[in-house]
C-alpha cells in the first residue's frame, strides 16, 4: 500500500487526507456528525455554503448553520461572495467572533441562477474580481486558514483552473480544490482527474485537492495516485452513506475490510440520521421532513416495493420511520451494485452568464450582489 503524507491545512493536519465536501441542504451539524462518527472523528468535515452577505447581516437561518457541535474540531465553514469587501466583512466577522478554524472559498457553483449574475463557477473568468475576493479574505482572516474549491472553468472554450490556481497562491490561500467538471458538465459525464494533476504541477507551492467520482475509498486512493494530487474532497459519493468515511481511513490506514452494511444497520442509520436533524432543528417532526430527501440514497440497491418507498417519503415522525422500516427485510445484505453514483448526474448544460460575460475576463463591470443567493453546489 502506498503511504500518503497527512494533509496541511494551516496549523490543522488532516489524516487521512480526506474532506467533507460542502454540499447545500444536505452538510449540517447532523450530517456532519454521523460522517465524523463512522470515520472515529478523522478528516475534515466542512459545512454548507454560507452567504457571506447573509452571514454580514446576521440572518436567523444562516447562523443557525453555522452552529457546530462541540465535538467538531476544526470547525470549518465555506463562504460563497461576489463583492470583495461584503467577503472581507464575512471573514473578518469570523476570526472577531470566533466563528469558526478554517474558511473555505467556493467558485464551484454550476447553479443558473448564480451563474447568470456572475457567481460561482462563473466567476473566475474574471482574473481581477477572484483576486480581489482572495485579497480581502486573506488579509482579513489573521491566523485562519482560506482555501478555495473550484472547478475546471465554465466550458470547454472557457478554461480558468490554471490562471486561477496561479491567483491563489499568489494571494496567500492555504490549498485549492479541483472539482475536474466544468461548469457546463453540472455533475455529468466523467471528472477529468488529469485536470487534477495539471494543477498540483502548477501550483506546486501549496497542497492541491481532488474532487470528482469518488464513489469509494478505491476510487479516493486511486485518484491520490494517479494524479498526485495531497487529498480527496467526497461529495456525492457519501449521500445516504456517511459509513464512506470508516471506508476512506481503512483505506488509507490498510486497516481491514470496508463496511458494506446489511439493510438492517442502513435502518438504524437512517433513523439516527432523523432523530439528529430533529434535535438540530428542535422539532421532530421537521426533522424527519427534511430527512426524505435522504431516504432514496440510503435505500439504493436494496430491495424495497415502490409503495413501500412512497410511504418513506411522506413520513413525518420518527415512530413512523421506525415502523415503516421495520417491515422491510431487514436481513438484506448490502446489494451488489450500489455504489456508484449517486444524487444529480445532467450534464451538457449551457451556462447561463450576465450579456456580454465572456468578451473581457477582465471587465467585471457585470457582477452584481443579487449573485449572492442562498444556493449552492460545486
């Protein structure tokens, strides 16, 4: 087995070098503590995006997401922003009030209704704002790591990784995730892990991180080979499985076999899963509502009837759960084939932009604040 060196994020080291990618409505407190669990507490575990004018503005929902459990450490929150000093405000609130120990920048985002006022992924086209931006959150976060997750550029014709990976370390970031899609791809097709690889040649100076087609800790150790890249950021791959993360440090400590649970230990996961959003949200029953997007990615690959699967989906009550899953057999091992993707797979998009986005990568005269909506992807 091939040794990995720990991963350095600032003062922080991370082993396995393995990162919780921040996905929107799914990364909260609670899902981020049943990851944490089966992984023994190893890794980084990042949280949903947040807005950095929201968070500048104090909105109620917003610093409900930014609560982290006692036990996280280090806290880590990502940022997504367009106005360089509404970020430099967001940032520097964060070091002032003790918000958090590691901030992470996104411009990943493939969403429409970010892109076309300029945010997310669209937004490293434009060489000067992105300097900008990491400008302000550098000098405004004191001791506090920032690091950055993209993706390859907005399409094919419009590739920004390399000038942007070389803006980074030009502005004093921490390390850079790749995700090796580009805007245009969403979540289609197959991540250019060699995109990947480019950018840790590029940007040898700090550590480059992988994400794409991580659906099993194989996967994570074959792209750390292949590309050389210093860690893995798992999204899609842990929805509705947060035992990935055990399967991930047996993987890169060679410690034994990965966990492959039988339905029966899926059950207890799931209502685990719902009893810790409820506890979160202090309401039970909302709780459980929120937990039915989940149901889906949890029981893949096993055998459960259509009617049955309708029923999960409109539970509203963890005895409701319980029950309805305790009619299932139980005695299910896990299905051969369910790993693999998971969660949204279009792609071939066209991206949509602000009029006239493409002509001057160094004209940003179109971004606008109304970019800054509560959404978020990479």
């Amino acid at each position: 087995m091939t040794a990995f060196s720990p991963l350095a994020i600032g003062p922080h080291i991370v082993q396995p070098p393995v990162v919780l990618a921040p996905m929107a409505g799914i990364t909260n407190a609670p899902f981020r503590t049943l990851c944490r669990e089966f992984s023994g507490g190893k890794g980084l575990f990042v949280s949903e995006m947040i807005t950095t004018r929201a968070l500048v503005e104090r909105n109620e929902k917003t610093m409900q997401l930014i609560r982290f459990d006692a036990t996280e450490q280090p806290r880590s929150i990502q940022l997504y922003g367009v106005d360089p000093v509404t970020v430099g405000k967001a940032v520097r609130m964060i070091v002032d009030e003790d918000l958090a120990d590691h901030i992470d920048l996104n411009f990943g985002c493939p969403v429409p209704k970010v892109t076309r006022k300029g945010g997310g992924s669209a937004l490293p086209y434009k060489r000067p704002l992105l300097r900008a931006i990491l400008n302000e959150a550098v000098a405004n976060a004191g001791d506090l790591p920032v690091t950055m997750k993209m993706r390859k550029g907005i399409d094919d014709d419009h590739i920004t990784f390399l000038d942007a990976g070389r803006i980074a370390v030009e502005e004093g970031v921490t390390a850079i995730a790749l995700h090796g899609r580009t805007a245009a791809q969403h979540y289609g097709g197959t991540a250019d892990w060699e995109a990947i690889a480019r950018l840790k040649e590029h940007v040898p100076e700090i550590p480059v991180l992988g994400n794409g087609d991580i659906w099993s800790a194989d996967d994570a150790l074959r792209m750390m080979r292949e590309t050389g890249c210093d860690g893995v950021v798992v999204g899609r791959g842990c929805l509705g499985r947060p035992w990935l993360f055990a399967d991930l440090v047996a993987g890169f400590e060679g410690t034994g076999a990965y966990a492959a649970p039988g339905l029966r230990v899926v059950a207890d996961a799931m209502v685990r899963h719902a009893r810790l959003l409820g506890e979160w949200l202090g309401d039970e029953a909302r709780g459980v509502i929120d937990f039915r997007k989940h149901v889906a990615w949890y029981l893949k690959g096993f055998s459960v009837g259509s009617e049955m699967r309708k029923k999960l989906a409109v539970t509203s009550s963890l005895d409701e759960l319980s029950a309805q899953l305790s009619e299932l057999d139980l005695d299910q091992p896990w299905p051969v084939g369910a790993d693999g993707p998971r969660g949204r797979t279009s792609g071939n998009n066209r991206v949509v932009l602000p009029d006239g986005w493409l002509k001057d990568p160094y004209d940003c005269s179109g971004v606008s604040e109304e970019a800054e909506l509560d959404t978020s992807g990479g």
